[in-house]
C-alpha cells in the first residue's frame, strides 16, 4: 500500500530530511495481523525512549493514532515506522524547536522459511564488530551501517542470520535479531550497554520468563559461555523465536525452554 | 537553486532510499566559487575510496561530470554530495549490482562571521566520545549521530566548534572539522585508524606542508600533547583554516605556520 509521510499518501520525502544526512532519527519494524500491530506499546514505548535521548520531539498520541489507521489499512503485513528529526538547514546542530517526521510504509509479510522456525538456524560468524556507544546504545536509530556491512559478509542461504560480537568479543546480537542463551534452566541475554538495539521482542520475552518463574540475567556473554549453554534462540518482533542449532563448529539441541517461548511469541504475533 | 537526484531537478526523495533507512551512504561538502568546485580531485578520491570500502557501485565518470555541471549553475555557494546505495528491499543485505543514487543540493555561501579566522575560535569540550570503528573510520558516510549529539551540546555562540575526543581520550578532530598542532616545528594531526572523518583540506594541508619542507606527522594526540602545542587549529573545505585561541581552561597564540597555511588554505577556496 502507499507509504504516508506526516499522516498524508506520499512516495517521497523532501531532500532536506536530516533522517538522510545523518541518520538523524529511529526506526520500528511492527508486524501486523488482520489490521492489528502486534506489541504496540513495547514499540511506541522503545520509540518515546529513542526520541527522549536524541532529544527530537515527537508526539506519541499521534504516533499511535497514525500508525493503527495505517496498519487497519495494511491489514496482515509488516509496517515500517521512521521517525527522523525532519528537514535540517546546513550543519549538525539540531534545531531544538523542530517537530520529528513521521513515515509509515506497508511491506507484504515476512516470507521466512518455515524450516528456521522448525528445525531452526545455522548463525554466520561474522567478523564485523560492533562499536561501543553508550549514547547510542539499546537505540534503533538509523544510523545502521554496521549492521549492512556485517549483512555483506555471507550471500548464502544456509545461514539466516549472522552473530555479531562487540569489539572485546562480548556475544551481543544477530545482524536483525537479539540473541538469547539458556544455562542451567536460566534465560540469559546480552547486556546492552555499550551497544546493540534492545528489541521489542527480547523485552516481551524476558518479561513472559519472569512471569513463568524462569529465571533470567542480562549480562556480558563470553564465547565460551555461548559455546557451553544448553540452547540458543533468536529472536525479533517479525518471525518471533528461532532457534540456533549451529554457529561455527558449535552445535545446539532445539530445548524446551526455547519451544515453549517460541509458541508465546507465535501467539503474541498471531493474536 | 533546485536539487538534482540522478542528475535530474529534484527535490524529493524515494522513500524505499537506504541512505535513509540505515544512513548506508557516502557524502561530500564541496566549496565553489565562481561555477568552480575547490579541491574537486580530493572530494572525489575519497568519494571514490569510501564507495570502494562500502562496495557502493558508483561510476566516478558520471559524478565528476554532474559535479562539474551543477557547480556552473549554483555559482558560488556550497555544494553537498550524496551518494547512496540506492532503494533497498526489506532488510540490510545490500544488492551488489545496484546503482548508487546521486544527490546534489546547493546552498549560499557558508556566512561564518570572519573573526573565526582573524582571531581564532574557542572549542567547546565536548562530552560525547567518538566510538571506535575501523571499518568507517576516515569515511564520510551517512552515519553522523555522534556529530549530531555532540553539535547539541552546545548553543551559545562563544565557542564555534567542539573538540571531540575518542573513547580513549585521545584528541581526534571538530564536530565538522579536522584538527591540527604544531609542536616543535612539527604539523602533527590525529591518526583516523579508529575514527574520525579524514578530511578533504587535512589531507591538502598535509600535501602543502611537504611541499614546503614541513615536517608532518600523522598520530595518536594526547590532552597533554594538545596542552603542550605551540599552535592549534582546525580545518575543513568550506572554510579552510581557523586558529584555534582556546579549550577550556587552555590557550595558545595564533602562530606563524597557521597563518601560512590558512593563507594557502584561502587561496585554494578562492582560486
């Protein structure tokens, strides 16, 4: 369907924007499933917390009321919402009075094998580091060159998706899908201080852990601990959870503790 | 004057571009005068260089020709350059035979107020830490949010750029310039190896120094080294050179190897 630039039909934005000369602004990818955007409030929340730390104004009343007459529209699909700091003059500085710019676009659903769920994925090493940025860190701003770069790495089909280390070889995240381990009945995820983007989908996850009694951690992720955990999933707000059988010459079972989060997120996805 | 996007009048933007969804592309601000870009060939090189390193197919040929026409028409005034990878499809995989996109916009000239150069600037202390990233580092591409966040740290007039140090707290550059010291006789500016952008008039001034029998040296620079110099000053291709007089609680003169290269610097914008 037609892409809607500050709440109008639009299938272009004015060269000015400051989201294209620099980057300047977040991004959320929201699945969408007979007109309804699943995990709303964890996205819009994730967007207020974006703007509030780059400082770009943003009105999340609008944001909402928009992107729910965008998604009834699209009905069952995946609906991209950018937010940049909207037209800029020359230079870096940020005028602090200027309202964000918002643009929703309409894409088909995602057409992920089914296997990756089933039976699950083999992860790309890739030897792309992720800078450290505390300023940045969590955010899903646009400034995602590195994630492009790592995505460059491999062509092939028999990996969907790669692993990203940071610069200290800490286990942070996929290119497009946060990372989860289970050690001893513990559900252990990448802290991402220094960098990484904290997705809707890890939160909803942690959250629906704690609600089961399973316990969980956010922490640094050595490899050797990646190499000696029990099971490793994938996970993001489009395909829900799939599982990770193999990284390198490491290889994982498909656990409980990953298939029973796996039919949540379904759910979730699917309500 | 109107923009162009691939080498037609323009002023908007496909919103499928990727240098708006991840910042995956290249940039260049081109000082020109009289329909004259300045430092054409080195704005060039590097664009050349970074689309290399971000395999971004762009045909050199066809840039120096639109670059060349778009400069006579704006006259005098500042030139920016985009160049992006073009429209992209869902997610970061890049399409290896897509053709890079071409932006020109034109702006007046810059008006920065002419004490800059006459007597120095003052350099704000920036807090924001460049990160550390070999695969961009030296480039000008699209991912400018450490600059953004920096620039907004400061909004009064008395300081004209900011002083951006690494991660390390080695001294790297300005917020939109390059950053020199002369010690001893000696024009040492700071190694890009980790970040940082390596502009189009550092690498002139470097050249020009040779030339004269200048002894350069290209480095790690410490706050204790900036503290120690005989001369600091900035750089870029827009306004050439400013003395720097002050950061924080430190001060230099304005000195003699900084006035023959602003003049050189001048002349070059001017010719």
């Amino acid at each position: 369907m037609d892409s809607w630039v500050d709440g109008q039909p639009a299938d272009a934005l004015s060269l000015k924007d400051r989201g294209l000369a620099y980057g300047d602004g977040l991004f959320e990818t929201i699945a969408v499933r007979d007109g309804r955007p699943s995990l709303l409030d964890r996205h819009l929340a994730r967007l207020a917390q974006g703007s509030s730390r780059l400082s770009i104004n943003s009105d999340p009343d609008l944001i909402r009321s928009e992107v729910l007459a965008y998604a009834a529209a699209l009905g069952s699909g995946v609906l991209k919402l950018v937010l940049t700091r909207g037209d800029g003059l020359r230079g870096y500085a940020p005028d602090p009075s200027a309202p964000a710019r918002r643009i929703l676009l309409g894409n088909p659903p995602a057409a992920y094998p089914a296997v990756h769920g089933e039976r699950g994925v083999r992860l790309f090493p890739c030897v792309t580091r992720l800078s450290h940025q505390p300023l940045l860190a969590g955010l899903k701003h646009l400034n995602r060159l590195e994630q492009v770069i790592a995505r460059s790495e491999w062509q092939d089909t028999e990996h969907a998706e790669g692993l990203m280390l940071d610069q200290a070889d800490r286990v942070i995240e996929g290119v497009f899908s946060n990372l989860f381990l289970v050690r001893e009945g513990v559900l252990v995820t990448a802290d991402l201080k220094r960098c990484g983007v904290a997705g809707v989908m890890r939160a909803e996850l942690l959250y629906q852990a704690d609600a089961l009694g399973i316990p969980t951690q956010i922490t640094d992720i050595t490899l050797e601990q990646l190499q000696s955990a029990d099971e490793v999933f994938l996970c993001n707000s489009v395909y829900g959870v799939w599982p990770v059988h193999a990284y390198a010459a490491l290889s994982w079972p498909v656990g409980p503790l990953t298939r029973k989060l796996q039919t949540i997120a379904r759910a979730l996805l699917d309500a």
